[in-house]
C-alpha cells in the first residue's frame, strides 16, 4: 500500500495547504519549473555521503535496476503510450518550424503533462489530456516539419474521445472495457475476468497467491491466457536488463538476508513464478538489517478497475537513521493500538506480528513513483504474508521535506475557518501529518482480520477494495491522533491540540479543498480523494444531530467547523469499526454503499465555490519530481573509486535523457524518429 503525495492522500494537504511559513533556501532550490496542473520540484540525498563506497554501488545498481523497466509503466498505461512518446519527442528535437506560436507553446505543455503522467492519462484524475492544439497543426505542422510519422489509428485517439479513462471505477459500467488501462484485452470483460479467476491457480492452502499480478489476460484463439512479464515473456527486453542490474547488486549486498531477497527477485524475474513473488516479499519483509533498501516489482493494484495487476514502480531507499529511531516506537507498541481499537473483538488480530517503521531517505525512484511519488509505503500488499510474516513501513523523508519547502500559507488562510484553526495548523500540523502516514501505514494496513472463508478484499469488494482500504487506514490514524497515548509515548508535547490540527485539516481536505483538482461537473474518482471523502462525509452526517460538525457561511464563503473534537472521534471509531466489518465480511453491498452514497458525488454549488476562491493562486496542485543523477566515477584503471550525486538542470533534460538510455521497449512501428 501507498501512500501518495497530498495529491494522493491526507499528509501532503498539511503541506500544499501548509502548516509552515514558506522557507526559502540560498543554497539549494527544490522549485525546478511549474506547467498546466503540475509543478515540478527536486529532492536532496541527505547522508549518501556518509555511506561506504559497497553502499553506494548498492544504490547505483538499485536505481539502474528500476530505471531499467520504466517504459513497462508507460505501456501499462495505455498500448499506444511509447509509440506516441516516440513521436512527441522526435517532434520536440527536430521541429524546424515556428516555435515562438501559442501553438507550439501548448505543444511543449502536452508534451511535459505525458511526460509527467507516464502517458496521455492524467496521472491523478485518469482523463485523457486533452491538446490544446488543433489536430491539423499536428499533422500539417508538426509532423511534417519534424519528419515524424504517426499511424492515423494513434492520431486519431490523441483528438477524440475514445479511450478518455485510464482506469473506471464507477458503478453502472463494464469497469474492464470502459478503462484504457493496459492491463486486458480491448474485448475483455468483466464477467469474463471474474470467471476467469473463480478457477486460475490460486496457491497453497491458506498462502493465496496475488493472482494475476504480474500478467496482462488477453485472448488468444478464443481463450483467455495470462502474457506474464517476465524475462523471456512480455516486457521480456527491460526484465533482462533489470535482472543484469539486480545481479550486479546482489554481489554488494550488505548481508546475507539482502542477498537471498535480491536472489529471490531475480528468479521471479526470470520465471514469473507468483509463488516465488511470495518467497521474495517474505524474504524482502524479513530482511530488516542494513541502511539500503528498495522497492521493485509489480506492486500496487490502483490502476487495475478489478485490482489484479500491479503497476511496475522502483524506489530506492537510504535509512534516515534520527528520524527512525523517534518512529520505532509506533511499531513498538503496535499491539497496543491493535487491543484498544475500536474493532469488534473478532476482527482484531491476537498478535501483531513483524510490523516496522522507518524513516528513509529516497535515492531514486521510477515507474508509478516517478515523477509523481508516494510519501509513505507499507508493503507486502499479500494479506496472509504482513499476517504472518509481518510488513515494511517507511515515510519517505527527503519527500516530506521538499515538499514543506517547496509550500506557503496561501491556501490555509483561504480555507481555514478561523485564527485558531491556522494556529493549531501551523503549530501542529506537520507533525500530524507524519504520525498520521505513520499510524496509517504502520497500525492501519497491519490491523485486523480477514473471516474464515472469506475472500481477499479484490474478489470480495472488487472495484472498491482500495479506497475501502486507504478510508479504513486514514480511520486507524484518525481514531489515534485524538488519544492522549501519543504523548505518553513521546510524539507530542500536546496530544489534545495536535488531534484538533489533525482533524481540522482532514475534514478541510476531505469535504473542501480536494476539489481544487478536480474540472467542475466531475465525480470523484482516485481511490484516495473518494476515501477522504466518504470518511468525512459520513461523519458530518452522523455528526448533524448534535453539530458535531458545523458547515458555516461566512463572508459567502463555505467552512466546515469542528465544534466537538472528542464526538468526532468517537464518530471516525464507529465507521473504522464499520470498515473493518466490511473488509473481514466481504460484505461488497455495504462498500457499495459507503462508497457511492458519500464518495464520489461532489456538491456542484460547493465545487464552483471552492474552484473561484482557488483562482487567486498560481501554485500548481499536483506536484512531482525530477531525480538525482547517481554516476560511477572511475579512477585512470576504470576502477569505481565514488558515486557521484548531481541535480538535472531540468525536467525536459531528465525525460529526454531516460527515454535516450532506458528505451528497452521502443516501438518497432515508428519511421524516421531520431532521439
């Protein structure tokens, strides 16, 4: 599980609202440049320097390794995603025409937004990009004047509305043939999908594998068979090229741990064994000495409508040691949030078993955690693995930190009700947001249980598993963020006005300022904006009878205010427990329910409120990254004496530079593209 930048959950709404004053840095700019919706920033590798030269190597084989099979993202995303690509840049290098035009201009803004978004799909909202550009100046204009060919069929689908979603969710629709998502045949259904795994090889008894993961199920002479990724199979050219890089790292591994999860992935690699997958990640979830570690494979299952196939994604990770030490203490006591939740007593788990919690510093990221990252990462996602054999939770802190500042106050002071909500936020709020990722990763995704016989949530819930999932984590960490445990325990000075901070700028995010991204007259869609919106949403109405939760006009502005912190909570306990009822029942009515009846439909009057009072801000909603550029330096006999650390001097530079080196899967079907 992920958890994404404001962009994609409730952390990064403390840091795009900001509960900080705006920092400013002489030395080092995280700012790299802002287009459209996004703005693009760059991030430090705090304490590199300090690690031995096999480390280093460590990380540079790592980052090769995810760097390897970033055009897997781009072809999951969308089958026409490369050639495309290919044809976008080759017109951005070898343009011979007018480029001072508004035309051109909006050209080089569609060309950054695919380049951002791994293809032509919102990397948030999963809408297709529309070009602000005629289709005749493409063809006529761009395409002639670069010497770039393009099928009709691809041209055709950049300027109609076919394919218009990536991924489709919503209820009433063939979710598999209504989604562009790579990840099935163009005739797939969804009874078909359903079927098809009612009898696929699910694993041993009590050890289910994560069915359909690594594959994309297609049809082939009337019947449907998985085309695994795998060396050899699809993605074939780009797993080779990650197992050569994995190898190279296995041999600098730091212990013998490390080495067998690194060999365990490279088998996977080779055979696309999901059995193997499972060794690996107990191997990988197991292996907690060191201070390097990673994230590689086919892992979160967001942008699958049905929640089968995962998304390739790297990151490359250095322990921030300071900041692990203060967090250890959660997974410490995790047993602790376990007994006292507000559970049934049958849907809690009578040993907590494995759970850990670091602080890490990113090294290199790529595939779904570039550009746009995750904050916090809690993984195996496998039920019956973090049940038994425990799980991995880590807050990305150089992440965290470029974001507070790269942010201002602008927004808070907009949408916040009053004075001492800004205080509170200003005095509480990052420090919220951290425990809020970390009681969310560490004791959310690690709590309860699954009922005897009962599914894995993705057969269960089906379409919403996941933000059922994400809302029943945000609970966890919500329920906990009021409790006065957490200075006894030594994170707060104040646990009573961290909480309100805390559920001050949940409910703000949740009912309000989220929807700065979204167009007006669109539903909810991203599994975390529905999330954060059915939780707040509930709890307003079952706060209505004693105004738990007060909506207030004030100057013809709408606010949501808090009027009774400790009902709240109350309120945040009662739908967890619901929640977790839910997911342990597999009771996909209630989901349902909860889900349509609070999540997705937006107040139009409330959307078009918030959109205008947003209007006075330039900065971009949705932020991302470029990466460090890590680089064997060698001494006169070719020997690896370092690995040097040097910043991109732009997001075009990165994106052309990747395509240039780590192109293992450019398309045949393009004439005359020179990069």
């Amino acid at each position: 599980m992920k958890l994404k930048q404001l962009v994609y959950l409730f952390i990064v709404s403390g840091i795009l609202l900001s509960c900080s004053e705006e920092k400013k840095e002489t030395e080092f700019s995280h700012f790299v440049e802002q287009f459209a919706d996004v703005k693009v920033l760059r991030y430090k590798i705090p304490g590199f320097e300090e690690l031995t030269l096999k480390e280093k190597q460590l990380v540079f084989y790592l980052n090769q390794a995810g760097l390897a099979g970033r055009d897997i993202m781009w072809d999951q995303n969308y089958k026409h995603n490369l050639v495309i690509r290919e044809a976008l840049e080759n017109i951005n290098l070898n343009y011979t025409g007018d480029k001072t035009t508004d035309d051109y201009k909006a050209f080089k803004v569609y060309l950054k937004r695919v380049w951002f978004s791994n293809g032509i799909h919102h990397h948030y909202s999963n809408d297709k990009l529309k070009p602000e550009f005629s289709r005749s100046y493409f063809e006529n204009e761009l395409l002639k004047k670069s010497n770039t060919s393009l099928s009709p069929e691809v041209i055709e689908v950049l300027f109609n509305d076919a394919d218009n979603k990536k991924v489709n969710k919503k209820e009433g629709v063939d979710n598999i043939l209504s989604s562009a998502i790579n990840f099935y045949g163009s005739d797939i259904t969804d009874k078909e999908v359903a079927d098809f795994y009612k009898t696929a090889y699910k694993g041993p008894e009590g050890m289910p594998i994560e069915a359909g993961l690594n594959s994309k199920l297609v049809r082939e002479n009337g019947v449907l068979v998985e085309k695994v990724w795998k060396s050899g199979g699809m993605y074939g050219a780009a797993i080779d090229q990650i197992i050569s890089w994995l190898e190279k790292a296995q041999g600098v591994a730091e212990n013998e741990k490390q080495a067998k999860a690194l060999g365990l992935l490279i088998e996977y690699y080779k055979t696309g064994s999901l059995d193997v997958w499972d060794q690996y990640c107990i191997a990988w979830a197991t292996s907690t000495e060191g201070n390097i570690d990673w994230i590689n494979g086919f892992i979160e299952v967001y942008n699958d409508p049905k929640g089968y196939r995962g998304s390739y994604e790297t990151i490359v990770e250095i322990k921030d040691f300071d900041m692990s030490r203060k967090m250890t203490v959660l997974s410490d006591n995790a047993q602790w949030f376990e007994d006292n939740s507000p559970l049934d007593p049958s849907h809690k788990k009578d040993t907590v078993v494995g759970v850990s919690y670091k602080t890490v510093n990113v090294a290199g990221e790529a595939g779904d955690a570039s550009p746009s990252t995750p904050i916090g990462v809690n993984l195996p996602n496998n039920n019956w693995i973090r049940q038994q054999h425990g799980s991995k939770s880590v807050s990305l802190g150089n992440i965290t930190g470029a974001y507070n500042n790269a942010g201002g106050t602008g927004r808070l002071v907009e949408f916040a009700f009053n004075e001492e909500e800004i205080r509170l936020e200003k005095k509480y709020g990052q420090i919220a947001d951290k425990l809020h990722t970390a009681l969310h990763e560490v004791v959310g995704h690690a709590s309860g249980i699954i009922n005897e016989g009962i599914g894995q949530p993705k057969e269960t819930l089906q379409n919403y598993a996941s933000t059922m999932e994400e809302g029943r984590a945000d609970l966890v960490g919500l329920y906990y963020l009021m409790d006065p445990k957490l200075q006894e325990l030594g994170l707060t000075d104040n646990w009573e006005e961290l909480g309100k901070a805390a559920y001050d700028g949940y409910i703000r995010n949740g009912l309000v300022t989220q929807l700065i991204r979204i167009e007006l007259g669109n539903d909810l869609e991203e599994d975390h904006m529905v999330n954060r919106q059915w939780v707040s949403a509930w709890a307003f109405e079952q706060g209505k009878k004693d105004n738990v939760i007060e909506k207030v006009s004030k100057e013809y502005k709408t606010y949501f205010k808090i009027n009774d912190y400790m009902k709240l909570r109350e309120i945040f306990g009662r739908l967890l427990k619901e929640a977790q009822r839910i997911k342990s029942e597999g009771d996909f009515e209630a989901a349902k329910a909860l889900v349509e009846g609070y999540g997705v439909k937006i107040d139009q009057e409330l959307h078009k409120e918030v959109l205008e009072r947003n209007k006075q801000f330039t900065s971009a909603p949705y932020s991302g990254f470029v990466n460090p550029v890590l680089t064997e330096v060698l001494d006169a006999d070719k020997n690896v004496i370092d690995i040097s650390v040097n910043q991109p001097k732009g997001f075009e530079e990165q994106m052309l530079f990747y395509s240039k080196n780590y192109g293992f899967l450019r398309p045949k079907n393009t004439t005359n593209i020179k990069l």
